[in-house]
C-alpha cells in the first residue's frame, strides 16, 4: 500500500492482497509406490506468492485461486521496504474510529477496514490503549455489519488479552493478520456479499495512500510500481462499489466516490511504464478522497 470470499468473489483477505500466480511444476510418473502401514501424507497448502514476484496478468488467470489477490497491510509494508523505502507506514497513519450507528453500511465496511489495517501497521509500537481503541472500532463495525456472535467473541477475548498484558505484540500481529486475512473474509454479514470486499477495499485504500505518501516523501515514485499496479485488485473492488442493487434505500456518497477513485487508479494500475511523480499524485489523491469521506 491475502483473503477468500464467497461465490464470483471467492479470491481469498491479507494476506489483503496484491500476490502472484502459482508456477506450474511438473508431475513424476514414476512415483515409488505406497509403502503398506505407512500413513498417507496430507498434500502441504498452497503458500500465497511474494508480492514483489507479483504479475497482473497471472493474476486475473488465477482469480480462482483460494489465497487472496488483495495484500495484507503486512505485506504492503515489507513489498515497501524490499523496494528500497525504509518509512515505517506506522508513523503516516492518524487516529481513526468507526462512528456508531451509521446507516451506511458501505461506509461502516471501509472504515472498519482502514482501521484495521491501521491496527496492523501500528500493533508493535502503539499503547494498549491505542489496541484496545482501534479493536473495539472494528468490533463495532463487525456488530454493526451483521459479523455473527462468533467474531464477536473472538475480538472480545483479543481486547482481554491486550488490557491484560497476556499476548505479546508478535503474537497479536500474527492473531490480528489471520483474522484480516482468514477469519473476515469467511464471515457471510447477513448474506450481503458486498460487505467483505468493501471492508478489504478500506485495507487496501489506506495501505495505498500510506505508500504513495512514503513514496512522496523520498522522491522515488518508481518504487510502488510492484505494489501499484495491480489491475486485478482494482478490477475486483470495482465489481462491488458498482454493485447498488443493494443498496437503493442508503446513502450512495461513499459507494460513488469509491467507484470514480477506483477509475483513476485502474489507469495508473495498467500503465506499462514506470511510475511518476503525477501518478503517485493520482494515488494519494484518489485514495484520500474516499478515506476523507469516512
């Protein structure tokens, strides 16, 4: 700046994320027999490519593929600092909440996901307090979005933990990344199939506002091109910020400005030559007029 949803969706948030196509090996026809008594074993999960391996056109070949195309906060800011830009995002991100009782659940779902990539860029330096803050925004927004009695809990017994001073920051990234990247995206929010994606869109535009800033900031604009130019990723959020039918009877400020902001950064995506000073300029400038909105 990975997940798998349900139905056309189904590309697996975090790690919320900007991945590669798996490389297609070989198979060995002499395979040795099975040994008797011997016990069968399991076939290792497929392991989500680097991002900085990252191909757009493999991408959208593999959409189907169960790990997810959308990066992971994480990973944004490891792809960042592989390409040579030391800024931790951490310092970039300001405080934010998710007001109670909004009527707009496209707004209650990006919010929710800016925070929490938020959370998870500032998890190793911020105070328990700040956590405990930040957790119960997104625990808020997960009520609010319908998330079901089960996440719930678990970001219940998070926020225990964390007053309690019995998780490490390790431990908590790790629990807090898998609940961005497996947990959410399994999560059905009262069959609204759009919830999902939005709220891994809200991750993904605070993680690209993050990195074109930092990229702003050292005058090396060329350096977000692995992370940028994603056609897919914008592809796939711009599938559901166009999707209205469901959303007739509520406030549309926030799903409009999503849509035209997703426009800007498809061309900037799709541009074969590296990446400029004006195209980072689009980025920051696109992402910002959503996450002003929020």
């Amino acid at each position: 700046m990975s997940l798998a949803l349900p139905g056309p969706a189904r590309l697996g948030l975090v790690a919320l994320c900007l991945a590669t196509a798996l490389a297609c090996g070989g198979s060995d026809t002499s395979a040795p027999k099975e040994m008797p008594d011997q016990p069968k074993a399991e076939a290792a999960p497929a392991e989500a490519p680097k991002l900085a391996d990252m191909d757009p056109k493999a991408l959208e070949a593999e959409a189907d593929q169960s790990y997810a195309l959308v990066p992971s906060p994480v990973e944004t800011q490891a792809a960042l600092q592989a390409a040579g830009i030391e800024t931790e995002l951490a310092t970039l991100v300001p405080a934010r909440t998710v007001p109670p009782g909004d009527a707009d659940t496209d707004r209650v779902a990006v919010r929710t996901g800016v925070v929490l990539a938020d959370m998870l860029l500032t998890v190793e330096t911020s105070s328990n307090e700040t956590l405990v803050s930040q957790l119960e925004a997104i625990r808020g927004g997960m009520n609010t979005l319908k998330g079901g009695k089960d996440i719930d809990a678990t970001l219940v017994d998070i926020i225990d933990r964390v007053k309690a001073g019995s998780v490490t920051r390790d431990e908590l990234l790790r629990e807090l990344d898998e609940l961005s990247n497996a947990v959410i995206p399994e999560l059905e929010f009262n069959g609204v199939a759009r919830i999902v994606p939005l709220i891994q869109a809200g991750s993904w535009l605070e993680g690209a506002n993050l990195v074109g800033r930092a990229v702003q900031a050292k005058g090396q604009p060329s350096a977000a091109d692995g992370i940028l130019k994603q056609p897919a990723v914008v592809g796939y959020f711009a599938t559901y910020a166009k999707d209205k039918a469901a959303k007739a009877d509520a406030p549309q400020i926030v799903a409009d400005a999503l849509d035209a902001s997703l426009a800007r950064l498809s061309a900037v995506a799709r541009k074969a030559e590296p990446l400029d000073a004006s195209d980072i300029e689009t980025v920051v400038s696109a992402t910002g007029s959503v996450l002003s909105l929020l």
